[in-house]
C-alpha cells in the first residue's frame, strides 16, 4: 500500500470544510507515521490499549479520535488526551466522560451516536433519546462534556440511494439538534459519517468528517 499516495488522493478531492480521519486501527506506528508525514494530523483508533500505547510513542501533535463505543471503565485512560469521542450514546457514558474530564481540568468533545442503519448490530441513539437526554437535568450538571455533533453509520449495502438516505436522517438530526439545543454554540458543527466504502455519498449529503481506514492503510490486520 502507498499510504502517502492514497491520503494525498482522498484530500485533494475533500471539499472545504471536511476533515479525514485516518482509522490506523490494528495498524503499526510505521504506517502511521507514513500519514503523518505527508500531513495527516488525525488519527482514529477503536481500542484503549492500542490508543494509549500509540498515543505515548508517536508525535505529540497527533490529533487522536476515539471511533468506537469506549467501556465506562477505561474512559479514565484516554481522558488526559483524547481529542473527540465519536461514539455516545448514553446519559451513563457521558457522566463518566464528565468525570474524568473534571479529574483532568479539561472538557472532552464527544458526539452524539445515532442508530442510522437498517442493521439492528449497532449502537446508538434515536432522534428521541437524544432530545431527552440533552434536556435532562443530569445533562445540564455536565460541565467537562462539549457536544461537539453527531455520528452515524450506514447500513453495509450496495444500495445507494439507501445509503444517501441514512446519511440525510443524520444530517436532518444534526439541524434540529442544533436548532432546539445548540443554537448559540459554534462548537456543535461535526457530523462524522462515512466510511471507506461510502465516503463521496456522505459528503455529498453534508458530511464533515470522513473515517477512512482500508482506502489508506489497506484491509485490516486481525
């Protein structure tokens, strides 16, 4: 794989305003640093472990995006550095991230994660839940939370036009979120959606971040 080649070809066809994600999951730190050579700053993992271990070899300027569904109880270790969580879903999750957050002085960006797909596999919230969540009084006590936006992923289809229509129910989510809570926040502006397989589909339909693994790194190490 010419990691440098492919991130080179995904970014000059990025619109403004979208960020890449390069999920270096299961991925070696050569790979990594092949990115971040030509420029690639943020950087996806789906495992703690890997995450902390990785985050203290490689340069410190690395952005580091958590992508997957972080358990309560290894939040504490990604705390001190993580830069977004893209994956919660619970009133119980973000009172631990606000936890550790507190214990570190720091507030830590999370998105809201949404059940977009057809496949009863993933996790997150409904429209509903969200709406409840964030007008709950427990909510309103967070103070190291910042919703930063909302994540989704598309039911692994051929469809197209199924695809798109997920991807436009997040968006959709994403403008009555921020119209009824978010309304004076600049912070809340991310809507990470897309994937190796779909990413021009959600840009398309308003995407801003893009996790894009096997497109840069190749298939995946097991």
């Amino acid at each position: 794989m010419d990691i440098a080649k492919n991130i080179s070809e995904i970014k000059q066809n990025l619109p403004e305003g979208v960020r890449l994600v390069a999920v270096s999951k299961t991925k070696p730190n050569e790979d990594i640093l092949a990115a971040y050579e030509v420029g690639q700053r943020i950087f996806g993992e789906n495992k703690v472990q890997d995450l902390v271990r990785k985050y203290e070899e490689l340069p410190k300027d690395i952005e580091w995006h958590f992508i997957g569904h972080p358990q309560t109880n290894k939040v504490k270790y990604i705390a001190p550095f993580i830069s977004l969580i893209h994956g919660t879903d619970s009133i119980k999750l973000l009172k631990t991230i606000n936890k550790e957050g507190a214990k570190n002085n720091r507030k830590i960006k999370c998105l809201l994660q949404f059940h977009i797909a057809e496949e009863s596999t993933k996790f997150g919230l409904s429209e509903q839940e969200a709406v409840e969540l964030l007008s709950s009084d427990e909510f309103a006590q967070f103070e190291n939370v910042e919703i930063a936006g909302v994540m989704g992923m598309a039911t692994y289809t051929d469809d197209t036009n199924q695809i798109r229509n997920e991807f436009r129910s997040l968006k959709q989510i994403f403008t009555t979120l921020k119209n009824k809570f978010f309304a004076e926040s600049d912070s809340f502006c991310e809507i990470s959606m897309g994937m190796s397989g779909d990413y021009p589909l959600a840009i398309d339909e308003g995407s801003t971040l893009i996790r894009v693994g096997s497109h840069i790194f190749g298939e995946r190490n097991y």
